[in-house]
C-alpha cells in the first residue's frame, strides 16, 4: 500500500500535465455519453461541448491556481467572494456568447443532422459550471492533505528538535558532575583514579554513540548504570550503601538513553551529596512481556528544594518519548525520597 501511495506521489509531481490531461478527457467523454444518449447524436453533443469546454477548463484553473492560493489561502474571504463571482459571471457570459454565435452559424450554414433545437444547452451549461466547482473541491482536497502531512513533518520535527535540545542539556550536566568525582580523586593523588578515567571514558563512548540514538537496548543502559555507580563509589566509599537489582525480561525492551543515568545521578546529587553520615541508595528494574518497571528509592535528611535539571529533563524527556502512555509517580518523604517509573515497549 505504501509503494501505491509514493508511485501515486512520483506520478503527480513529475507527470502532472498528462494526471490533468486525462482528467478533462474523462470528463468530456462522460459529458458525450450523458448529452449525447437523448437523441443519439453524439457527434453534436462533442462539438457543443467541445466548444464550451475551453472556458471550463480555464475558469477552473484559474481559480485553483490564482485566486484560491492569493486570497482563499490568505484568509482574504471579501476579495475571494468578490472575484469569484465574477468569474463565474464572465465565464457564463463567455459561453452564452459561444453558444449564441454557435447558433446563428448554424442556422445559416444549415448543417444536416445538427439541429440546435433538439439539445438542452441551458443543462448542459449548468453541468458544465458544477465541473469547476469539482476541480475546485479536488484542489482543496489535495491542499488539505499536503497541509496535513507537513504539519506532521513540521511536528515531527519539531519534537526531534527538542528532544535534541534536552539531551543536549543532560550530558553536559552529567559530565560536569563526573569530572568533579575525577577532580577529587586526582587531588587526592589516588591509586584509583585510573579506574575512574576508564569507568568515564566508556560512559563518554555511550553518550557520543548510542546516546543520539532514539532508543537504546535495556541492557546497554544498565550497564553504564553499573558504571557511573562503581565511579561514585570511588568518590564516596563506604559512606554510601548501593542496592541493585534487574529481574525478569530485560532482552526485549528498549528505553530512552540516559533516562536511568539521570535517576542514578539525581539520587547522589540530592541523596548522597548533601549529606555528611551514611546513606543510602535502592535501584530496581523489573521487566515483563508489557512494560518495565523502575524503582528509585535513596536517603535524604531534609526537604530539597526543587529536583535539579537532570529530574526536569526526564520528565520532558518521557513525554517527548512515550507520550502520555508512562506513568512516572514522585514521593518526597523526611527521610526517603522515591522515584517510580513504568515504561511500555518502545
């Protein structure tokens, strides 16, 4: 069906004059066969028709391609009425002088077997007009449906661009916190630096690869979650507890890059950070045939005020993503601040 629809597409943008060409044959023919079946004389029905046909086509396009698109699309209802109704009065005038003439020539000339008396012009005149009106319809029609699709496309993109933009917000944000972890243990002339460099150096790979895509593999996530928790636990050691746990099918889901990052990155920067005793942190993914469900759960000693850049980015991020089809629930407790999400398949 899609191949039907772009072949449609190729042939009315590169082949539009013979579309339009078979349009008015079509139309000529069924105005011979419809005129023509009353007395059997089709001959005359092509040449009357034949004559008046012109002004039709010309008042059709004429409309369809000057005044529709200069003062319909425009919005210019009064000028559009205006000359519409001229139009039509010229063209009816045009013809009825067509007609007239046609008459008179015939009557002199004598013509066998065309008898002007015998053929219902007025009809014929009225049908002739309801053609434009149909051409009109048609044009508006096509104009709707290429209005809609780049109204999507312009939304499309439009959503690209921002989510785009969010990300563009979130990884240097979470650089700028790994650095300072990197920072601390070089000034503190630690051995385990080196593992520090590493541990950043594949989550920087992740970002620059996989973090442009839409969707990355469950899997490829939550390792880089186990990353970023092994380079804070360099930085804060037994001053924090971290709890993991990834059950049920994960293989076949897919999620948003760096949405689980950031729950990890927002439970040390307002649940480890702050505070100067032990803390802790509680991580849980569990998948099934339908959804994932994601469990953030971390210590805090006092209200924080707002959630950061990272927990507003996600939530615009999941929306960008999912639409209204996620259910993401915030709990702010005096001594647990918990993060729920359920995520469907992408």
């Amino acid at each position: 069906m899609k191949r039907i629809e772009l072949l449609l597409d190729r042939i009315f943008t590169h082949q539009r004059w013979i579309i339009h060409a078979l349009w008015w044959f079509i139309i000529l023919l069924l105005y011979v066969i419809f005129f023509g079946r009353k007395n059997s004389n089709y001959l005359q029905t092509l040449f009357f028709v034949g004559l008046l046909m012109p002004v039709t086509i010309g008042t059709t396009y004429l409309l369809n391609y000057y005044l529709v698109p200069r003062y319909l699309m425009k919005e210019r209802y009064g000028f559009f009425l205006l000359y519409f109704i001229y139009t039509l009065i010229g063209s009816i005038f045009l013809e009825m002088m067509i007609a007239m003439l046609t008459f008179i020539v015939m009557a002199g000339v004598n013509i066998k077997n065309m008898n002007p008396a015998s053929f219902d012009f007025f009809f014929l005149l009225t049908s002739l007009l309801m053609v434009v009106f149909l051409g009109v319809a048609v044009k508006m029609v096509l104009h709707w449906r290429q209005s809609k699709e780049n109204y999507q496309k312009l939304m499309h993109d439009k959503v690209e661009t921002e989510l785009k933009f969010l990300k563009s917000q979130l990884n240097p944000h979470f650089l700028f916190n790994t650095l300072n972890n990197l920072y601390y243990l070089t000034t503190e002339k630690s051995d385990r630096a080196p593992q520090a460099i590493i541990a950043l150096s594949e989550i920087l790979d992740y970002v620059l690869h996989s973090g442009k895509s839409t969707f990355v593999p469950l899997k490829e996530e939550l390792k880089q979650v186990d990353n970023y928790i092994a380079l804070e636990l360099l930085r804060y050691e037994d001053r924090v507890s971290i709890e993991t746990n990834y059950s049920g099918d994960l293989d076949r889901h897919k999620i948003g890059p760096m949405i689980l990052i950031s729950l990890i990155e927002n439970a040390f920067k307002h649940g480890v950070m702050p505070v100067v005793g032990k803390t802790w942190v509680q991580f849980q993914v569990e998948g099934n045939e339908k959804a994932v469900r994601i469990r953030m759960r971390n210590s805090t000693q006092k209200q924080v005020a707002g959630s950061g850049i990272g927990l507003a980015n996600l939530k615009s991020q999941l929306t960008y993503l999912y639409n209204d089809r996620f259910v993401l629930t915030v709990d702010h407790g005096d001594k647990e601040f918990t993060i729920t999400m359920e995520l469907p398949i992408a």
